[in-house]
C-alpha cells in the first residue's frame, strides 16, 4: 500500500478523476490491489562454481531569456538552469460544490539576513557571512461553506522535491491555526531525458536526465488531472519470475603483483532476446546481443575498502543464461589476456520474483552509505518501492521501449534514481467545513530558489506560483504579499510589488495562470559580498 489510509482516501476521490488516469496508452496502470514483498522461501536450482557507470542527474541548462526591467517583467520570467518548480494551490480530491475560497500567500525573505556562521581552526574560533537564498511560504486558504450542511473534504497539498530532499520543502499542514498529520503520496518522475550527445542535437536517445525546466512543463503534467489521480493509485507489482545467481565469499589470494584491481568476470551466453539481464554490485561489463556473449564483472575490494564481504548479484528476467563461467582480471577492464589465478568465489542459484529480490536488496538490505547523515526520510519504504517499480515500467527493463540509460539493469541505478529524481508529492488530510462557517487552512513550507551555476545573472534568485493549476477550488479572490524585504531587491517581476513605496500585497488574477518575481541579496554596508 502506499499509505496506510490509502483506500479510504481513494473512496473520497471522484470516479472520474481516477477513470482519467488510465488512458489505454500509458504505461501498465497501477492497481490498488499492491503485492507485499517479502523476503521469503526460495526455489533453489543448485550450482555451485569455485573457480557502474557515474550517477548524475542532470540539470536544464536552457539559457535565460533576455529579461524585462521593471515591475512589469516579461511574460514567464526567466528560464534558469536550476529550476525549484511553482508553488502549487490547494488540490481538493472529492466534491468542492457550495465552497467558496480566498487565498493569500506570502513570500518571506527573512532567510536573507546575513548572519555569521563560526568555526574553529587550530584552537582559534573563525567565521564567514552566510545567508540563505529560501523564502518561507505560508500559503493560506479561507475555504468557506455556503450551505446548510456540513462538508468533509479531503484535500491534498502538491510540492516540488525529490525523496533525498522532500524532508527540506514538505509543507506543515495547520488548520485553524492547529497543526494536523497528513499523508504522504509521490507522483511520478516530472522530467524528462535528452541525448548523450547534449540539448542541441537532433538524436533521441534517452541518456541523461532532464528535471522539469519551466512552469509549464507542469502544466503539461498537472491541468488534466491524471497526474495526481495516478499519485493516488495503486502501484505496478513485479511477480514476474527470475533467476539470481548469488556470488558470496568473492576472494582474491593476492599473489599476482601485475593486478592493480582485481575484478571477477563472469561470462555466460544470452540465448533468447526476451531475455534481461540485471545486476546488483556489478562495476562494469560487455554485452554482445548478435552473439549472445555477454560478460559482468564486479571489483574486489581489499580488508579496509567499503563492500568488503559484500554479495553481488546477476539477476536473469526471462530464459536463463548458459555457459555460465568464473574468472579473475587484473583490472576492471576484464579484458581477454589479462586473466590471473587466484580468483574464487560461491555462485547460489536460486529462483524467486523480481519485486521480492528487489525489496530484499533495495529496501531491507540497501546501503546506509546511500543517506546523507542528516537524511530524514519522508517515504515510506512501501512507497519507495513502488517509485522504483514505476520507473523499471516507465523507463526500465520492464518497460516496452527502454530507455538507454537504463538498458544496463544496474538495480543501483534504479534505487539512486528513484530516489533523487524530481516529482510532484502531496500532502493529504482531511478537512470539516462547518454549515455556514469558514475554515482556515494554512501550508507553510521553505520554498528553494531557482538559479542559474554560471553568468551574469547568478544572484539572482527566482519564485513563481500558479495559480489555479490542478486545483477545482472556486477562487473570489487570491492575494500575494512579500515580508522582510529589508534584505532583497525585486529585479523582475509580474506581481506588481513596489517596494520603494510600500506596496507589499497585491491582489492577482486567477485568470493569469502563472505569476513569477526574481530577487538580489541586497549588500549592508560592510557586508562581504563575495
């Protein structure tokens, strides 16, 4: 399940919100009956033999547009080559009939304030200034009942983040001024993929990552509705059988002095082409499809090196391989004539399904090393399961038109990807709208800004919001101010904010559907601007 609650939010969503998730030409729908994995009994077929690429994920590096001067900007602000994705409006999933809502949000810019951040070196305390370029959002809601019955709605909150990075931007909920729990649910991946070859050509291999660039890329994503029925579904299960072969007790005598990285290569035959390979541990490899001679090679770390110990793992979707054979290399090149003695390693054959093997190394098992020290996780591991699984349907071996990127089966990849990638999440609870009565619902969230790495316009720092995409609130009015602006300088925007003479809330247009401002530190006298 994607939550513990997910059924009783899914009876609240309307039918025809979930019936426009799944057009015939999408990937495998979800379905709300999800398999739970675990690490159980196995088939064994016996075999026992003695004998990665860099992850990044990249960024849009369009170029600016030339932008406008003044208040009065130009008409979607600049393109940035970081770009942190729109404050959304409040999503309600059921019925909004006899709802009438006024909305304000608020960009603070307290986070501007240069302050001083201390050190110690050689027993003598140092500093440096320091400010934050993150505006705290409060994101306010007077949702008013014009009937005479009460009205529950189960409202969902979207933002922008990754799994690694959500626990910085999720919002905190309050109602009436009282926090409330909400509820998880993430959203597919919101880029897309260019060429290996750049931005600027005309191939159509889907290599490098793409995060979402501009505003309408989720308007693309978000206006139909679809996007945030599918968050809701159910996930793709993975029952499909595979064969793993398991290497254990990998180790290498270190008699050969020629060998400056010893690797194992295991070499076998592909015999069908419906046949997948996958691995977990693997550094490297070559696969032949005309020939069928495939070969994957793992590294083996000394005593004090990180894996020491570890398993690897080549996992087979479809037929079985063949020919299967173990051999030492002097290096990761695992290339004929560099073969040394000394290499063994125990190879357990076993049968089991993709998603149990995949929970076992991924979930139970994945590597602490993965996390950031301070990661705070806000997904659930049933959650990150299911991501992976939709990106090995949207984009990987399980998916009718593989991307490049993922041709290799790396598992690795699969886990680090998922969990970087960039999606639109929400925050579900549910909210009572008295008869007659008007409720406040409040999202305060730290919102990151949009940058640029390189060029003139690296200061510069931009916000945008939309404002009625993906919601079916009717809107009276919506509301934008700024506060602490002490500490900025507004270089463009379509807001209509004057800060020399006061004006700090403006009302907006709900028929403009998006509002952008971009901002400059403003130095104090002695400040360090460099």
């Amino acid at each position: 399940m994607k939550n513990e609650r997910l059924l009783d939010a899914l009876e609240k969503i309307d039918e025809e919100l979930i019936a426009e998730a799944a057009p015939g030409n999408k990937p495998p729908k979800k379905s709300n009956s999800v398999v739970w994995m675990k690490w159980g009994t196995m088939a064994a077929c016996a075999c026992l033999i003695i004998g990665l690429g860099i992850f990044s994920i990249g960024r849009n590096a369009k170029p600016g547009d030339t932008a406008g001067s003044g208040s009065g900007g130009h008409e979607s602000g600049s393109v940035f080559m970081s770009y942190a994705g729109p404050v959304f409006p409040l999503s309600i999933l059921n019925d909004v009939a006899g709802i009438i809502t006024v909305r304000n949000i608020d960009f603070d810019f307290a986070a501007y304030e240069t302050k001083m951040k201390y050190y110690e070196v050689d027993g003598e305390q140092t500093g440096y200034q320091d400010y934050k370029t993150e505006s705290l959002v409060t994101d306010s809601y007077l949702l008013s009942n014009t009937t005479d019955e009460d009205i529950v709605l189960t409202a969902s909150y979207p933002f922008v983040g990754t799994f690694s990075n959500g626990y910085k931007w999720m919002p905190t909920i309050s109602v009436d001024d009282s926090i409330i729990e909400t509820r998880l649910y993430a959203g597919r991946f919101s880029g897309g993929f260019y060429s290996a070859h750049g931005l600027n050509t005309d191939k159509i291999d889907r290599s490098n990552i793409k995060s979402a660039g501009e505003w309408t890329d989720f308007q693309a994503l978000l206006e139909d509705g679809s996007y945030i029925a599918d968050a809701y579904a159910g996930y793709p299960q993975m029952n499909q059988k595979v064969t793993v072969y398991k290497l254990s007790n990998i180790v290498y005598d270190g008699l050969d002095e020629t060998a400056t990285n010893p690797t194992l290569g295991m070499e076998f035959k592909v015999t069908s082409s419906d046949t997948h390979i996958l691995s977990y541990g693997s550094t490297g490899g070559r696969r032949d499809r005309e020939t069928g001679e495939f070969q994957q090679c793992y590294h083996i770390p000394k005593e004090n090196e990180r894996d020491y110990g570890k398993d690897r793992y080549l996992i087979v979707l479809g037929e079985d391989i063949t020919g299967l054979e173990v051999q030492g290399y002097r290096d990761g090149g695992c290339e004929e004539g560099e073969e040394i003695k000394g290499v063994t390693a125990d190879v357990e054959c076993f049968e089991t399904t993709l998603g149990e093997i995949i929970w076992k190394l991924l979930i139970e098992e994945r590597e602490l090393s993965y996390f950031d020290e301070e990661q705070i996780d806000i997904a659930s591991d049933e959650i990150l399961f299911g991501s992976i699984a939709e990106l090995m349907y949207d984009y990987g071996l399980l998916s009718d038109n593989v991307a490049e990127r993922y041709e290799w089966g790396s598992l690795e990849d699969m886990w680090t990807e998922t969990y970087n990638m960039q999606r639109v999440m929400y925050v579900s609870f549910d909210v009572v709208i008295p008869a007659n009565e008007s409720v406040r619902v409040n999202a305060s969230m730290r919102k990151d800004a949009s940058f640029d790495f390189v060029g003139e316009g690296t200061d510069r720092n931009g916000y945008d919001l939309v404002t009625r995409l993906g919601s079916k609130l009717e809107f009276s009015k919506q509301t934008a101010s700024v506060s602490n602006t002490q500490f900025i300088e507004i270089i463009y925007q379509n807001f209509g904010f004057d800060l020399e003479n006061g004006i700090t809330q403006v009302e907006i247009d709900v028929n403009v559907p998006h509002y952008y401002m971009e901002v400059r530190k403003i130095s104090s006298e002695g400040e360090d601007t460099d």
